[in-house]
C-alpha cells in the first residue's frame, strides 16, 4: 500500500498536473460533518480545494436502520459504489480525503473506501487548515460534475469486528476506545442511551494522535503510545468510538504505527442500544 498521509504542497502539485507522481490519476473528497452540524455542504460550498467533491457522511457513508444497529452502519456495497462512480473515481485512482476537524471526520472515507477495496486512499495531513495556511486557493459553490467512474467494490479488503466478537475480542486482545476520556468513565453521554464503555477496552481518546496543527504525531510517537496502551507483539489491535467515524480515525493512527487495526464500525451507538451487555465505568477496563 501507498502511504497514508499526503502534503498540503503534493496534493496542489497533483491538482496542477492531475496525478500523482507514486500514485494515479487524483480524485479529491470534502467530507465536512461535525456531530453537531452533520450537513458540511454549506461550508464546503464556502470554499472547498479546487475540485473536490462533496461526500455526505451520514448518506454516502453509511445507512440507517434500527437503533441496534448503531448509528452510522455500514452502507450497502451497491450504495457506496454508486457514490464512488458518482464521485468519478475509476479504477487506478489515488482518492484524497479531507474535512476541517483534523481529519476526525474524513477519516471514515478513507478506512470505508479502503475496506471496500479502494488501493489508494490518502489524507490530506492536517486537513484543509493545512492547505489553507499554506495560500493555497479555494473553489467557490459546487465543483464540476466528474464523468462517471467505473470503479467496482467490494466489502472485505480491512479487518473488521461484529457485535457478536466484540466481547471475546477485548478478553484477548487489546480493544481501544477511541472517544473523550469522560465519555469512556460514563461522566457524561450526550448521545447514546446508556454511559460507560465496553468491559474490558481501555481508553485512548484518538485526539491524542494528532498536535495542535491537526497532523499525526510521527509514526514512532504514535507507536510508543499504543505499546503504552498494550499494543504488544502477537496481540490484536481493535477500535471503536461512538458510532465508528472517529474509529476510523483511530485506525489511521493505528496504522501509521504498524499496526493493523480491526474496527468496530457499530461502536458504543449499537453496543449500548442493546440493553442484554453489560456496560463498565470508571477509568478502569473493567
């Protein structure tokens, strides 16, 4: 696999000559979404990277069934390449990513198109703050429509975990919540029925794995972080979140460290709306 992480300076040298040097032809995603404003398209048509196309989370990125289901699950293959065609990408493609909230965001297209067998999928490292502060310019309303893509996908190309593994899994291996520490104690839970965590996860909020310019931490910091955590040789690595879009963002980090992560893409949003689990709180796993 290419390399995860692309600069704000080689993604505008791709947009000027249409690929990249390592990579293919470049199709650019805008996945703004914030639990509190889900609809990004008003800022991206504020200014978006030259382009871009705009991805909705919560449509092109996932359906909506039944509360047990959790909140963002997984959306039909035939849905996501429908998306995926709309947003021109063919075959060869290196597809960027991108939000404005340090990639917490849009890291769920880059783990979801991935999965789905998308070779070449980077971020944008820091996010359009990056591209921003570097003078770069923005595009203005709607991007052209691309001509369709041909891309075909398939679930499958990631490690995942089901609800019915979970708790087998944090019995063996290492399960890492990826929420705010209070959320993780059940201080606080502003969105899901029920407060506390997995029995048996430990806590490592993802933000953690970025500095304040919105950029991963170097892949050594990120690695000393996870071996703190339990990561250890022979050991499974799993993560979820609240509804398994800042998993993914996890499994960037995880990733970068060498790792490779299994997600839980129902998250706390299905564990917990299923009242049979038992749920933990308290800073401990258990």
């Amino acid at each position: 696999m290419t390399g995860i992480l692309v600069s704000a300076a080689d993604l505008h040298a791709s947009v000027e000559t249409g690929a990249f040097p390592d990579g293919g032809p470049v199709r650019i995603l805008d996945v703004r979404w914030r639990l509190d404003r889900p609809d990004g398209r008003p800022d991206y048509r504020a200014g978006h990277i030259p382009g871009a196309q705009y991805v909705d989370l919560d449509h092109d990125l996932a359906t909506h069934g039944a509360p047990t289901e959790g909140r963002h699950p997984l959306p039909p293959i035939a849905s996501l390449q429908a998306a995926a065609r709309r947003w021109g990408i063919d075959p060869g493609d290196t597809v960027v990513v991108y939000d404005d909230l340090k990639n917490l965001s849009s890291a769920r297209a880059w783990w979801l198109l991935r999965h789905a067998g998308v070779a070449d999928v980077r971020l944008l490292d820091g996010a359009l703050t990056a591209w921003t502060d570097a003078g770069l310019p923005l595009e203005r309303g709607d991007a052209d429509t691309p001509a369709s893509g041909s891309i075909e996908l398939t679930y499958g190309s990631l490690p995942v975990l089901e609800l019915e593994t979970v708790a087998g899994f944090a019995d063996s291996d290492l399960l890492l919540d990826a929420r705010a520490a209070e959320r993780y104690r059940g201080e606080v839970e502003p969105v899901d029925p029920r407060a506390g965590h997995i029995p048996g996860a430990v806590s490592a909020p993802t933000t953690e794995n970025v500095g304040g310019d919105g950029r991963f931490r170097p892949a050594d910091e990120l690695r000393a972080r996870f071996r703190m955590l339990g990561a250890e040789d022979g050991v499974g690595v799993g993560v979820y979140c609240g509804s398994g879009v800042t998993a993914a963002h996890q499994a960037v980090a995880l990733t970068l460290a060498g790792f490779e992560p299994r997600v839980f893409p129902g998250s706390w949003s299905q564990w917990s709306n299923h009242p049979d689990l038992p749920v933990a709180t308290g800073p401990e796993p258990r």
